[in-house]
C-alpha cells in the first residue's frame, strides 16, 4: 500500500453525516462530503463548525471539507477493494 490514504465519502452529509465528515477532515483525512445543495452552499461560503458537548470546537475551512451534491463526483474517490 503506498504512503496515500483513501478518500473517505461521507453520503448524507447532514447534521449527522457533517460531524462526522468534519471529525475525519479535522483528524487529516482526506474527506468528500455528499449532501444538499443547501449544505453545499453554506460549507463553501462558511466551512464547518464543529462542536461537541465535552467542549471541541473546531473551525474547518471549505477546502479541507468538499461537498458535492452529485454521486457521479464522489464515485472517482472510491476505491473498490
């Protein structure tokens, strides 16, 4: 396996799906998040926020968390194993 780590596609990237996606991209994943055109918009203009109840938080910028509303897109960064 080389030095390169997989891309990880997060389908549903909601409120949920989001955290989540955010905690791997924050952690230095390479992320592709797939959900709404409305969460699309908001993380290009705004990134991600992410906080939890033990006191995180976390400001990712748009470009450590890709969001794409097309399953075509997400489909290149699979890997089929």
């Amino acid at each position: 396996m080389s030095g390169t780590l997989p891309r990880v596609v997060v389908f549903g990237a909601g409120a949920i799906g989001g955290w989540i996606g955010g905690c791997w991209a924050a952690a230095g994943l390479p992320v592709q998040l797939i959900g709404r055109q409305t969460v699309k918009g908001e993380v290009e203009a705004h990134g991600l926020h992410l906080t939890d109840h033990a006191g995180l938080s976390v400001d990712l910028q748009p470009e450590q968390v890709p969001v794409t509303t097309c399953t075509m897109v997400a489909q290149e960064c699979v890997r089929m194993v």
